[in-house]
C-alpha cells in the first residue's frame, strides 16, 4: 500500500486535486489488500512442497492441509475479480498498467527456483503501484515517478533480504536461491549499499523538485530508520530478523511524509 501512497501523493504535488487524492487513497488501499491477499495465497500454493521442509513455514494452511489447493484457488479467483472491479475505477492507461501487473505478481513465486535475485523480482513487483497511482491521478507517464520507482526497489531488495534471513538454513538444503543466501557473508553491507541507493535516488528527486525545506528533515528520520534496522538485524537470530522487516512499515509511512512535504 505504501508505494502505492507515494505515488499518489507524488501526483497530487503536480495535479492538486484533493478529492480525487482522497478517493484514490481509498481504492489503492482496497486494491493493495486484495492483491496482496491473491498474492499470498498463489504463493503459498506454488511453494507449498517447499513450506512442509521449512520450519518457520510448515504449519501454514495449505502446506499443513487445512486448506485444499482447490478451495486456495477459489479464493484467488474472487479476490482478484474484486480487484478487477477496483481497477475498473480509474483510467484506461490505470488499467492497462494494473493488468501488466498480474504477469509480475503471478510471476514472482516461481523466481527463488530460477535466480538468486528474486527480491529485486519482487521489487518491481511491489512498487508497480508508484507508476499506477501516478497515472491515476496525472493520466499520463513521466520521468519523476520511475525514479521514486527505482528508489523502491532498492528500499525493497534492502528489506526482504532482511526477511529472508529467517530461513537461510532451511532453504539452502532445499535448493531455495535469494539474495538473502547469495550474500550471507556480507549481507549488512549489501543491505546498506542497497538502502543507501534508495535514500540517495530521493534526494535526487528532491533536486529535480522545489520541495520545502522541511523535507530534508523527514528524510534523515527516514535513513535513520534504516540505520536503526540495519543496527538490530542479526544472521544469527532469526527473531531480529522479522523485527528489522516489520519496522519497514515505519519506514514506508516516512517515505509518504517525505514526499507529502513536496506539496507545502
């Protein structure tokens, strides 16, 4: 949801519309909980022989069998019919790109089987509704959206590397490929190389813009989040792990105060 506010807000800071703002809040916040329901539940059919092997995952619905693959698909399907009926609200270029979107979001659960990248396979995934909100609200593509774009995926390929250090030792016996595993060895400082990117792509966003000073002071809270994730994640206890990752939502809600302060 956040990347989809972002996007928005971006918008709105060109195309000051407030109640097209306010109800598009509203549909991107439906469509981002019913899409990330779809999500969640094709993926954990995809990986559903590979979540019985693994300790953190095994007890899930489907790969305990309390959820049959059929019933799993069921629901899919009506989650993503009410996300068609969100979709079918905003513009035709909107729609275009939100349809694009499926090809990523039912892609994604295959790639831990193909490449050691699949974070940044679902970075642009996740931050596919920047580009969308944008066009929501200004009808057309432009170049300042595709960098805040970028500075998400980075923001992502830093916080789900985090993510998957919970399981590092379970999918390196099944075969599971991340960049979690590909840099283990140095993994705080791919992670910090990554967010690092991401905070430096926004400060180029702000140079291309005439944004309040006030920003700068929203962005370094927003890199001191990062810095205090980057402080408390630990390869060897699991339970740092998922804390770092969660405090992403805190960080995501600063990436929108940031952005907001473009407008004042």
């Amino acid at each position: 949801f956040w990347p989809c506010v972002w996007g928005l807000t971006l918008g709105y800071s060109f195309y000051n519309d407030t109640a097209v703002y306010l109800k598009h809040i509203l549909l991107f916040f439906l469509g981002s909980v019913l899409m990330r329901s779809a999500g969640c539940i094709f993926n954990d059919i995809v990986d559903k022989n590979l979540d019985k092997k693994v300790e953190r995952t095994k007890s899930r619905p489907i790969a305990s069998g309390k959820i049959s693959v059929l019933e799993s698909f069921i629901y899919v399907g009506a989650l993503c019919l009410l996300a068609l009926t969100v979709l079918l609200q905003f513009n035709k270029l909107t729609i275009i790109l939100g349809m694009g979107s499926m090809l990523l979001a039912f892609s994604y659960p295959f790639m831990k089987r193909i490449t050691y990248w699949p974070q940044l396979f679902l970075g642009l995934t996740f931050n596919w509704g920047i580009i969308m909100a944008w066009t929501s609200i200004a009808g057309s593509l432009s170049f300042e959206p595709f960098v805040l774009y970028l500075a998400a995926i980075f923001w992502t390929l830093g916080y789900d590397t985090i993510y998957g250090l919970q399981d590092i030792a379970d999918d390196q016996i099944i075969g599971i490929k991340s960049t979690s595993i590909k840099f283990k060895k140095n993994v705080k400082v791919f992670v910090g190389i990554c967010y690092s990117i991401c905070v430096l792509l926004i400060f180029l966003l702000t140079i291309m813009l005439d944004v309040n000073k006030y920003f700068f002071i929203f962005l370094i809270i927003f890199t001191i989040s990062l810095i205090y994730q980057m402080k408390i994640f630990d390869i060897r206890h699991p339970k740092s792990c998922l804390r770092a990752f969660r405090a992403n939502n805190l960080s995501g809600f600063l990436i929108f105060i940031n952005i907001f302060t473009f407008t004042y």
